[in-house]
C-alpha cells in the first residue's frame, strides 16, 4: 500500500511543476524519462522500490518500469545474462564482473543509495529480548543447537533459524560477518521475507532474519501488519569501541550510527547504458525524492534529505 508522504510527494512534485508532462515523447522513445525498463529486487527491498517505482512512473507517464524479484544471487546471474537492465542489491559488482562489462564495451556503476540492517526476528511472546554477537556467531557455527545454551533455564527445546533464501542478501549478509562457508544444520531456508514473518509467529522457538526495510516505516499498513507478527531482537556488539556494553535494537538511529551490528549498504546497479530510463531511474533512486522516500520509510538515506524554504 503506498504511504500518505509518496502520494504527497507526487501531488507536490506535479504542484510546484517539477514534471514536464507536456514533453513530446512516447513510451517506445528511449530516454533517461521514457521507454522501457526491466530491474531486478532483492525481496528485501520490494516494499522500498515498490514505491519508488510507482513515484516515478507517476511523474514520468512514458517510463515503464518493470521490476522483477528474486534472491540476489539470482538477480545477478541475470544481470549478468543481460536479461535485465539494472539491480537493486546489498553489493556492488566485483571486480571480476566489472571486467565482463567493460569487455562487452559497457561502463557499469554501483550507486550506493540506502543502508539497511538484518533484523533477528522473534515470536511475540519471547521475552530474552538480547543477544550479543559472541551467542550468535556460536548459533551460527552450530555450537550451540539448544536455547538453553543460550539462554539458561529456557525451555524453548532446539534453536530453529530460518531465511528468506539461500542466495538472499540477508544470507550473505550473516555468512560474511561471521565468515562462514555454510550454515549448520539449524538454519533454513523458506521463500521470501513474509514468509520467515509467518513462520516465526506461529513457531516459537525460531528465529527469524528478515530486512529492516520490511518493519522499518512506521506509517505504512504493511509494515505495521509485519510488526504486528514478531518481536524484534537488541544486539550486543563487544567489538563495539563506543558501545561495547549497550543492546543495540535495529531503529534508524542506532543504523545511521552504525552501532547495530548487522548493517549493510543497499546499491543500484546499471549497466552502462547511458541516456537511457536506467540512467534516469537512478538519478531519482540518488535525488532528492527518491532518497526522500527512503528516508521517510524508516531507512537511512545515503544523501540527507534537504528542505528549501523561501523567504520572500
């Protein structure tokens, strides 16, 4: 459901004349605000670039853009086969697929556009609300397969933690920050992010990882619904110099100052195919609307949002 601020941001922009609608185009024109446009979304992101592609299509009525979701290391292989246009994902390419680019004469870009975070989500009725990083990298091992390993006197029985995908940034995101080669028996893959929302409210002994940006706007109705469904896990981060002691919960703050400890960047990637809606998509994911809506969705923009006000 799209939020009261991206139908305001529309009626303003359209008000103030911040559209050309009386441009001479069509759709089958290719420009950086016509023609046709095929990107691949993480799951993680679908709710945030729902948005942003309604707001652009909005205010640009010949773009056509065409989002496609899948896990991310699904959506690369397709940006790689050509099949789609741009990525929204939590890495930017690798030096290795830069190569392949530039050898099929293509200037590719990774434009850095949000900072997300991975929340562990938890069934509502739990009540050991904190957790620090030294228990989840032993969760995460597999040395520890009891909540009463974790936490003593819990009669929760066998830990159950279950993801989105296995090819998901979410995975990725936790493999990397506890360098694993692969998951211990524990863990489980479902199919999307509501799907882990789902199953960890009807299973209490689980634990959930989900995307911030799936519970992270506070006026939203969707959000709300999902937020409705856990309840989420403080973090306790030792390595942490200015906060070694402090649970830290995943609210925009503690994300902007980095002192939750699961944080990612969230990039858009192009091409290289330049004058064209891929160039225009991500002069509005990186402009002030498009960050604008990121930042009101509760995640942190990578570009503060700005407000001009005239004095007459």
């Amino acid at each position: 459901m799209k939020s009261v601020f991206v139908r305001f941001l529309i009626f303003a922009s359209c008000s103030f004349g911040l559209v050309s609608c009386g441009e001479t185009m069509s759709a089958d024109e290719e420009s950086i605000l016509s023609g046709h446009l095929k990107i691949g979304v993480d799951d993680s992101y679908s709710l945030m670039m729902d948005s942003q592609v309604y707001v652009y299509e909005q205010l640009n009525k010949y773009a056509d853009i065409q989002p496609v979701y899948y896990p991310e290391a699904k959506i690369m292989e397709l940006l790689l086969a050509d099949s789609i246009q741009a990525a929204v994902v939590s890495r930017m390419l690798r030096e290795d697929e830069m190569s392949y680019f530039r050898s099929i004469n293509r200037s590719p870009e990774s434009l850095r556009i949000a900072v997300d975070a991975v929340v562990l989500a938890m069934h509502p009725s739990r009540r050991d609300t904190v957790i620090s990083m030294p228990q989840l990298e032993r969760i995460f091992k597999g040395e520890d397969t009891l909540w009463s390993q974790v936490f003593p006197g819990s009669n929760l029985g066998s830990i159950r933690v279950v993801f989105d995908n296995n090819g998901s940034c979410n995975t990725r995101t936790v493999m990397n920050r506890f360098n694993l080669d692969k998951l211990p028996s524990t863990c489980y893959a479902l199919q999307n992010n509501q799907a882990v929302l789902e199953y960890v409210n009807t299973h209490p002994a689980s634990i959930g990882m989900i995307s911030f940006s799936w519970v992270a706007d506070e006026e939203d109705s969707t959000a709300r619904a999902n937020r409705a469904l856990i309840r989420t896990m403080a973090i306790v981060d030792p390595k942490n110099d200015a906060y070694p002691s402090m649970p830290r919960m995943p609210h925009q703050g503690y994300i902007y100052d980095r002192s939750y400890p699961l944080i990612r960047d969230v990039y858009y990637i192009r091409t290289g195919l330049r004058g064209t809606l891929g160039t225009g998509f991500a002069n509005h994911l990186t402009g002030e609307k498009g960050q604008m809506i990121i930042h009101k969705m509760g995640m942190i923009a990578t570009q503060s949002p700005t407000r001009i006000i005239r004095s007459k």
